[in-house]
C-alpha cells in the first residue's frame, strides 16, 4: 500500500528502496527559499543500522504490513528458544543467534511479542521493565553513605547488574530492558 510522505508516523514501518524500516523519528522542514522536505530517521529491521534521509513532500512511500502475534516465552533447550502464540497456541522455536541481546532478559512464561514481515522473523520485543529476584549481592558496608553508591547484582537468570546499597538477596527488582538498568523495588 503507497502512502504520501506526508502520513507517515514515528513506529510505523516502510519498505525504502527495497529495504524494511521502522520509522524512528521524522521532521517536516520549510526553507525560506526552495520546496520544503521531509527529514526522517530510519532503522533497518533487518540489520539494525540507523540512517537519516531526505524527501520531497510530493513523494509516496510503500507502507509495510508487519504481523505482531503476541506470544508466551515457554523454556530454553540449549540454543533453542520456545515461544507459544497466545491466540493459535502455535509453538515457534527461535535460535539464540537471531534472539541476539534479548535473551538475557528471557523468563520462563514471559509475554512477547514476535514480529515477522511476509513469514521471515524480524525479531522478538519484550515489555520495557522485567521483575526478577535478587539471588546474590554483598551487605552493604557500614558507614557508606553516597546517595549514589552502587553494588553488584545477580539475578535468577544470571544477569549481573548495579543496585543501591540497600537492595539485599532474595528481594524481587524491576529491571529495563531497554538498558539493563534497575528500576526500583517490585
């Protein structure tokens, strides 16, 4: 389906010379002098590469329909990762190459969202902020203070992350995916 440059939204995704991109942000600028333009910046959904280009106003660009199932994250065997559609209760089993930096944040019954263009997979999308238990840190030192100061922490999937002073073992942390920062107490 074309659609007038124009129309175009932050989320939306497009095929750009052959190539499938999210749209991350755009700007419609008006010169003084010449025709105005569109500036948008583009990520590529098959490589991940960021790039920002230039249209006139009076182009058409092909939108693309990406199919987002909703889907429960079930169990790991070895590099295989099993998710089950919440709708078909179709099971699909992702390697642990095309997962890449999101499977550290995998927790068993995890809801997901897979997303896939024309049948081939584009990758998986996890909720921005994650509960997970605190299974070893140090006792905070005595006598330190630092509103700031932070310690080591491991989580029940093995991710070390930095927590204030006060958080201890056995306590339950939200945590974003986004960075792999804490968030505050669950």
């Amino acid at each position: 389906m074309m659609i007038n440059i124009n129309d175009i939204k932050n989320g939306m995704t497009v095929i750009i010379d052959g190539k499938l991109c999210v749209i991350v942000e755009f700007q419609h600028v008006k010169p003084g002098k010449g025709s105005p333009f569109v500036k948008i910046k583009l990520k590529n959904l098959r490589t991940g590469s960021i790039v920002v280009e230039t249209f006139n106003t009076n182009i058409k660009i092909e939108k693309a329909h990406v199919n987002k199932a909703k889907s429960q994250f079930l169990y790991s065997e070895g590099d295989i990762y099993v998710f089950m559609n919440n709708e078909t209760y179709e099971q699909t089993e992702l390697s642990k190459d095309s997962l890449g930096e999101d499977v550290k944040y995998l927790k068993e019954n995890m809801e997901i969202q897979i997303n896939s263009y024309e049948g081939e997979l584009l990758g998986i999308e996890l909720p921005e902020k994650v509960d997970y238990n605190v299974t070893a840190t140090e006792p905070a030192t005595k006598g330190n203070t630092t509103s700031s100061a932070m310690k080591d922490a491991t989580l029940e999937n093995g991710l070390t992350i930095k927590v204030p002073l006060f958080i201890n073992e056995g306590e339950t942390i939200t945590v974003s995916t986004i960075d792999g920062s804490y968030c505050g107490r669950a």
